[in-house]
C-alpha cells in the first residue's frame, strides 16, 4: 500500500514538473508586439524582387525607390511617436500602406499592378489572409 502512494507521488511530482518545463519553454504571446521595419539593406532588396517580378523600367525603380524609402521614414515616424493605443497605430500604419500602394500602382502599367498586387496579396502576415476570408 505504502509502494502505491509512492508510485503515485513520484507520478505528480514528474507531471509537474514536465507541465513546469513545457510552459516555461513557450514564448509568451502578450510580448510579440509590432513587426520591426525593415532597414535600409533589406528596403533596397525589396526593391530588387519588386523590380525582377514586375520588370521595372529604369524610371519607373527610380520613383518606386524613392516612394519606399520615404514610406518606412513615415512608417518610423508613427511607431516612434507617442501612441494612445496599438489600435490606433495599427488603423494609422494601415493607411499608410494603403496610401502607399495607390501611390506605388500609378507608376505601374495594367500588368504589372495585377503583379504587384498578387505580391502583396501573398505576403500579408497569416493573421491578416484569415481575416479577409
């Protein structure tokens, strides 16, 4: 009898402490925060797919350069200004992108904004293709 309720303390005390050692190796989720923005380099490498996907005249990669430097300058500047609330920054950056992206498209011919805007289509975040569904 006395073997069954060591058996049995033995058993809660290993339960715990896996349940202890799973839950302490899962990062937290309250803590993720906003995507980071990408730096110069990886702007400039942006610009290189978008030029390769869309066949970009020389003209056209100068002011679409131009016009995404200047969106993640303005992209930096809300997420480094006081915020009331992330809600408030996530409708603010959202129209900043859409903003953007009209800006973008009037430089493009019929065939390349069908491109490009397959590309972005496909490179939302997972969260935001759910909730267009």
């Amino acid at each position: 009898m006395q073997l069954n309720n060591i058996k049995r303390r033995m058993l809660i005390t290993l339960s715990f402490l896996l349940i202890t050692t799973s839950v302490q190796a899962q990062p937290e989720r309250g803590q993720q925060g906003p995507p980071s923005l990408p730096n110069k380099a990886q702007i400039a490498d942006m610009i290189e797919e978008l030029d390769q996907a869309l066949e970009l005249t020389t003209s056209q990669k100068a002011q679409i350069s131009g016009l995404y430097f200047a969106h993640f300058e303005e992209a930096q500047k809300v997420m480094d200004a006081d915020k009331t609330s992330p809600q408030d920054t996530r409708q603010t950056m959202e129209a900043l992108r859409k903003h953007f992206q009209a800006e973008v498209k009037v430089l493009l011919n019929r065939d390349q904004v069908k491109k490009f805007e397959s590309l972005q289509k496909n490179q939302r975040p997972p969260q935001q293709k759910r909730s267009r569904r």
